[in-house]
C-alpha cells in the first residue's frame, strides 16, 4: 500500500443503539466517546441504528411475504402481458 492515502484502520466498538449489544472489529470510523473492552483496552465506540442484534433478517422477525398478492396487484395495474 502506498503509504499516507489510506485512512487510519484500528479496532472500534460499535453498539446496536436499539438493544445495547457491542462487539469489536477493525474499521476507520472514528469517535470521541470511549468505552473500555473486555480486554482492559479503550477503544472508540461508535453507535449504530442496526446491527445483527436487532435487524429483522437476523433475528427472525422478518415478514413473510405475499407473493400471490403482489402478481395479482401486478395483472390489475398492467394487464395480463403474456406472449403471443
């Protein structure tokens, strides 16, 4: 890598602003709040509307969908478009 044109890479803590969970990763956010890990380390924390702790597709909220509804929705607006 070409020294000087990258952004700073180092460990933050991101917390789910919805349940609370944080976890550690490597990332070039930054922040001016602090926390101090489970390894004794302070490191940024940086806050977050989602995460995997509260996104309906990892938690098994997600909705099932109504696929024959939305075909039926599609024919009213367009039509029956089959080839001839």
């Amino acid at each position: 890598m070409k020294p000087g044109i990258h952004p700073d890479y180092h460990p933050v803590v991101f917390q789910d602003r919805t349940t609370g969970d944080r976890f550690l990763t490597r990332s070039t956010a930054t922040s001016e709040t602090y926390v101090t890990w489970e390894d004794g380390n302070s490191y940024p924390l940086v806050t977050v509307d989602v995460t995997r702790y509260s996104h309906p597709f990892w938690t098994g909220g997600r909705q099932v969908l109504d696929t024959q509804g939305r075909v039926e929705k599609f024919r009213r607006r367009y039509g029956d478009r089959r080839p001839s």
